[in-house]
C-alpha cells in the first residue's frame, strides 16, 4: 500500500476504498491527512472520525454506518417489487401493442382501411375519366377506368372517395374478371374498399368504377359556380374543380395521395349551349 505524503486527489482515495483491508489490518496509513492510522473505513467513507467531527468528504453515518451500507426495511423492499413489476408490465403491454399495430399494417388496428394513408401495394400509372355533367339540375353520372400496377400481392383495393354513389365496380387482371367478394365505404378516411375473393397477383390491374353525385357547392373538387351575363343580365351556371391538396377524390374514385402521380385522359358530356 502506498502512503501520500500529500493530500491526495479523489481518485487514488476511490481506489484505496475499492482495494479495501481486512479486519484488523493497520500496516497502511490512510489518505486521512491526519496520520491518525487507526481512522477505519467508515472515517475513509465519511471524513468523519469516531469523536463525531466532521471529515473531508462530508458523507453522513447512521448508527456508526455509512448511509450506502444500511439495509432497506420490509417495506422498503415490498415497494422496490411492486415497483419492477409494475415497469415490467407496462413494457410488455407496450410490445405487444407495437407489434400488433405493425402486422396490421395500419396506426389504429389490423385493418388497412383504418390507417389514413393507403397501402403501398398498387400504384396508378392511367386514369380514363368520363363525365356526364348536367348545369339544369346539377346531376353527375361518371366512370373512371384506372389502370395500376400490383407491386405486392394483396386481396383489397382502397381507393379515395368522398359524398360519391357508387353504383357498380368490376375488376380484372390479366384479361381475366376478379371476382369481388365485398365492397363498402369507409367514410372515416374517405376510402372506398373492394374486397376480392382471391389475392391479386404482381402486374398490371384495370378497376372500373360507376358513379353519380351531385355537383358540389363548396369550392372544392367538381363543383358549381356562376356568373351574369352582361348583354341579358341572365345567370349562367359553370362546372369547374379544385382538387388540391385532396378534394380529387370528391370528383371521382382515385388514388389521392400526391406521391401517386398518373396521367388522365378526361372525357366530358355537356349541354350543346356550353
């Protein structure tokens, strides 16, 4: 053992404190700069020599012993239990959840509808857009053919929709018709969805959608507006669109998601007058 002949710093104390000395064992002298050689471990610890002054380093004792040596009580233990397993519960609830949330692929549920952004699994590379507009009573009938691509299986097709009727869907896929095991709306992210009794394959995929509505008055998707004409003073009704940033799908189904770029042919029935 080694023996400072000045006060030393902190870290040769932790490592003499670390060493440690047996019981009864006196043959090195302390960092206690005293020289008082039979200062023992609690006066290291504490600074604190057995007549009650005050050391150093200032850590208190109770009944003679550092506070980092005293036992916790029953109860004090009782609690550390409880504590942990109460943490532990929590984390494994936490896992779960996350793991149950990423296998449905959704944020809400295991259903892909109820996440608010679409699946990955199609993308639109063509939209055939036929509208039927009448400006006397406001009355849309339409049809949109949407060719997409499958670039992972899937049995469900979500498209956008909002205050649409649909009135008849068919899908194919390779020539061939995909029977449609169920169709309905999901209004709480504005999703049409099409169940399909068997999984689409990779490749290329049409949807063709029927659809009425009636021309909106809102400024927003396929809506109606006016104007007066000078030399009659007569009101003339017009049709136009805002579609930014996610009112297309108030004109007809799509996929309304800026990242889902595609190109349109757009074919429009109108009064000879217009």
């Amino acid at each position: 053992h080694k023996t400072f002949a000045t006060p030393p710093t902190f870290a040769p104390s932790l490592i003499v404190l670390a060493m440690g000395k047996k019981k009864g064992d006196r043959s090195y002298n302390s960092t206690d700069t005293t020289g008082d050689s039979s200062s023992d471990d609690a006066d290291l610890i504490s600074g604190e020599s057995s007549s009650g002054r005050t050391g150093k380093y200032g850590v208190s004792l109770r009944d003679g012993q550092p506070l980092c040596t005293k036992k916790l009580s029953r109860n004090e233990r009782l609690c550390l239990v409880i504590g942990g397993l109460v943490l532990a519960i929590i984390v494994v609830v936490f896992i779960i959840v996350a793991v149950s949330v990423n296998k449905g692929g959704g944020s809400r549920g295991v259903d892909p509808w109820e996440n608010v952004r679409l699946p990955a699994n199609i993308v639109p590379d063509h939209y055939d857009v036929s509208l039927r507009v009448d400006l006397e009573t406001f009355d849309v009938t339409g049809e949109v053919v949407i060719n997409a691509q499958v670039v992972s299986e899937t049995s469900y097709i979500l498209v956008h929709m909002k205050d649409i009727n649909i009135t008849s869907v068919q899908v194919s896929q390779g020539g061939s018709t995909v029977q449609i095991k169920s169709a309905f709306n999901f209004t709480e992210n504005e999703f049409y969805v099409i169940e399909l009794s068997t999984a689409l394959k990779t490749g290329s995929l049409d949807i063709k959608i029927s659809y009425n509505y009636t021309l909106r008055d809102d400024l927003a998707g396929f809506y109606r507006s006016s104007y007066i004409k000078k030399s009659t003073g007569e009101k003339r009704w017009l049709a136009t669109t805002q579609f930014e940033p996610t009112d297309a799908r108030k004109a007809f189904p799509c996929f309304d998601e800026p990242a889902l770029k595609a190109n349109f042919t757009i074919h429009i029935t109108h009064d000879a007058q217009y």
